[in-house]
C-alpha cells in the first residue's frame, strides 16, 4: 500500500471553542488528526487563562509558538518544549498579559482527570 503525506493548512481551518468542566473561560482548538493514537492540536489559551489543576493519563508535551505558557514551575516563550509526564498534577495556561499559542502532542490516548482548585483535592 502507498503512503502519502497529509497535509493540513492550519490557517484554513476554523478554531474550534473548548470547554472543560472545571476551569472558568474557554480556549481554542485545531485538531490534527493523524495516525491513532497520536495526538496532536494547535491551542491558543487567551490571555489570563490558566487551566484548574488536573492530571493526564497520558505524557504530553507543549512546544510554545507565540506568546508565554505559564506553569506552577515557571513561564516559557517561543522555542521552549515542556514535557508533563504520565500522571503529573498541574496547571499550565497563558501569562495576563497575552494569548499563548502551542503545539500539543500526545502518543496516547487517555483522559484528563481535574484535582479541584487545589493541589491536595
């Protein structure tokens, strides 16, 4: 069987709203899919975001674009790659004062368990 390439051009593909069910605000989305279970996404978190502490059943990583991620161990600008492993309880989102655009990678599937408002829940 041949193979091909896939190409997506992500600049006309529609931002898709996002929603958990803990974190106040929403942020957006464009979702590349690709060969399973390989995860992959475009996020933009607006400015002030910053998602509830949660954990994810699986390892992913953010390679920051544009703007800042901010995470309880720091903040990181174009070119950085932050890597959350299997089961690290966080919270990561966009500094105050502007929008965080990423690169999501993920090489399972799984789920995103939400700890509450605090570390400890």
């Amino acid at each position: 069987m041949e193979k091909h390439q896939e190409v997506f051009d992500l600049s006309k593909m529609n931002w898709v709203e996002m929603k958990d069910e803990i974190t106040p605000g929403i942020y957006y989305d464009k979702s590349i899919q690709v060969d399973e279970p390989l995860g992959i996404c475009i996020t933009r978190y607006p400015k002030g975001y910053y998602k509830t502490w949660h954990r994810h059943t699986y390892g992913h990583g953010i390679f920051v674009l544009e703007g800042k991620l901010r995470t309880e161990e720091g903040t990181y600008g174009p070119g950085c790659f932050v890597w959350f492993p299997e089961g690290m309880i966080t919270r990561h989102g966009a500094t105050e004062e502007e929008d965080c655009l990423f690169l999501f990678l993920s090489g399972k599937k799984g789920r995103i368990i939400f700890e509450g408002d605090s570390k400890n829940t």
